[in-house]
C-alpha cells in the first residue's frame, strides 16, 4: 500500500482536467491569508523559502504513484500552501519533467515573483497559474492579507517582469467576490493591470467551496458574465471538471488524504466512493463528521469537508 504524504489524487481541475497534485508545503504555510481560501485561514505564516522536504522523497513518491493512478492530464505543485516557498523547487519541477510526458504546472499566488531565483526556476514550467487579486496596496491588505514584509508594488513588478519573460502558458486568475472587488469600478481597475501583464488565459473565479471568512460571498451568474465581458476571461465555473481519485486502499484515509488539501462537498465524496465501488456513503460521511481532523462547513446549501 502506497503511503500518500506528497503525492495526492488524481482530482479534478477546471482548468488542468485530471491533475495529480504534488505537495512540497506542510499544512497551511503560506505568505498570504487570503479571505477566500478555501483550506482556511494560514497556520503558519512565513516569508522565507525553506527546504521542507527532501526533493527525493518526493520523486521517489511520484515514481511509486503515477503508474498506478488510472489517467491524469497534468501534474499540478500546489498542495497546502504556497509551493514557491519551497526552496527546492526548479530541481522538483526538473526531476518531475524528467519523469513524466505530463505538462507539469505550478499553482502560485505570485508574492515571491520578485525574487530572481523564484523566477528562474519556474521557468522550467510548462504552465504556471499566477493570481491577481489586488490592484493596489490597499485591496493587497484586504483580500490577500499578506505578511508584513510583501510589498504589493514589487509582486505586482515581479508578476509583469516574470510574464514577459517566461517561455511557457501563463494563465492568470482572478477571484471575485460579492461587494469586495466586483465593482465596476474596480473591474476597470484590473483592466489596467491586466494590460501590464502578457499572459495566454484568463480564469475568473468566485469560492465556490466555503472560504476563510464567513463574509466572503460568491457571485452570481449574472454578475459573472459582466465580469466575463469587461474582463475577456472565462469563467471557471462554466468548465467540466471529472472526479477525484486516489491510490490510498482505505476509503476514509482516502477522502482524508484529499481534503487535507482539495475540500469536497458530499456530493463529490459520493462520486468518488462510486468510482471505487464502495456501496452506500452515508457510514463513510458519519466518520468524517465525528473526525476530530475534519471540520464539516455548509456551503451555498452543501455540506462541505476540510482538514482543521
């Protein structure tokens, strides 16, 4: 039996397809707090880069792994924080490429795209998926809640020198949210920025799994569309997305595995239990509600998992 401590899934992306995801952060590490995350608030907030985990380790996992999952599109470094912390990884991406004939992608929020090495080694990426939430220092505080040594204006340098640079797809997202940057006012404040910055796509979200704070509201598919036309993005919400897999045998350590970076709604534990072939979910979602490393959230009407 696989032990699953860096390698999760498959699971589903709206943007990447079936994506084995790669973890080289510990749990909720993190240069922001961003409002809507959808793990929670950041347990740990750092500033420098660090070599969490051995590379190998990982690589070794990876090798363990890939031939047994059924089929996956992409391998996505993103996990429980923010994956640019990790000191090691242009050798991670490079040890991925070595071996895989995947696109290997990178999930960032972008803060340390200042950094000329950071910048240098996401380079090997065929697909880094930066966000830009803020369009200034103030709306920086108030969605990403960064630690105190970022600087807005020198991520925002760093997010427009690394697009200008980089050889591979960069696809840019921008989450909106009810009454905090869906104004069109601020829509025109991001179509500014967005001519600063060469990119190949353009995702829009809004949570659509419970954020960090209770006050965090989604947008509607009206108010979505809107944004769509000032914006020129797509929507994620309008792409297909498959469901979630993994190699862990137990069906609980399974969804544990999962959430503890990916939160899913019961709908989508039911999905995956059916996948495996698990007859009946409602003992399954019993276990997680009494789990005392689950919290359980409702969410736009569904019950809906994560780790503490």
């Amino acid at each position: 039996m696989i032990e699953s401590r860096y390698i999760y899934g498959p699971v589903p992306s709206r943007r990447l397809g079936i994506s084995l995801g790669i973890s080289p952060i510990p749990k909720k590490t993190c240069n922001y707090s961003c409002i809507y995350c959808q793990l929670g608030r950041t347990d740990k907030m750092v500033y420098s880069r660090e070599m969490f985990v051995r590379i190998d380790d990982i690589l070794d996992e990876f090798e363990k792994t890939k031939d047994k999952v059924r089929d996956f599109d992409a391998v996505t470094i993103v996990g429980e924080g923010e994956p640019t912390l990790y000191l090691g990884l242009g050798k991670l991406i490079r040890g991925l490429k070595d071996r895989t004939d995947k696109p290997v992608a990178v999930i960032t929020n972008g803060a340390l795209l200042s950094d000329p090495e950071v910048r240098e080694e996401l380079m090997a990426a065929d697909i880094v998926l930066p966000s830009a939430d803020a369009w200034d220092k103030e709306s920086f505080r108030k969605i990403n809640r960064p630690i105190g040594l970022l600087n807005y204006w020198e991520v925002r340098s760093g997010l427009v020198e690394f697009s200008k640079n980089y050889e591979g797809q960069l696809w840019l997202e921008i989450m909106l949210m009810k009454g905090i940057n869906d104004s069109h006012e601020t829509l025109q404040r991001y179509r500014e920025l967005l001519k600063e910055i060469r990119y190949v796509r353009l995702y829009i979200n809004t949570p659509v799994r419970p954020p960090a704070e209770d006050f965090v509201r989604y947008l509607d598919r009206e108010d979505m569309e809107r944004a769509e036309e000032i914006l020129g993005g797509t929507s994620i919400d309008l792409l297909v997305s498959e469901g979630f897999q993994s190699v862990v045998e137990d069906d609980l350590e399974a969804v544990v595995g999962i959430i503890k970076r990916h939160p899913m709604n019961r709908f989508e534990i039911e999905g995956f239990l059916a996948k495996r072939g698990t007859v009946g979910s409602g003992s399954l979602l019993e276990m997680l509600v009494s789990d005392a490393r689950v919290e359980t959230l409702h969410y736009k009407g569904i019950d809906t998992y994560r780790l503490k």
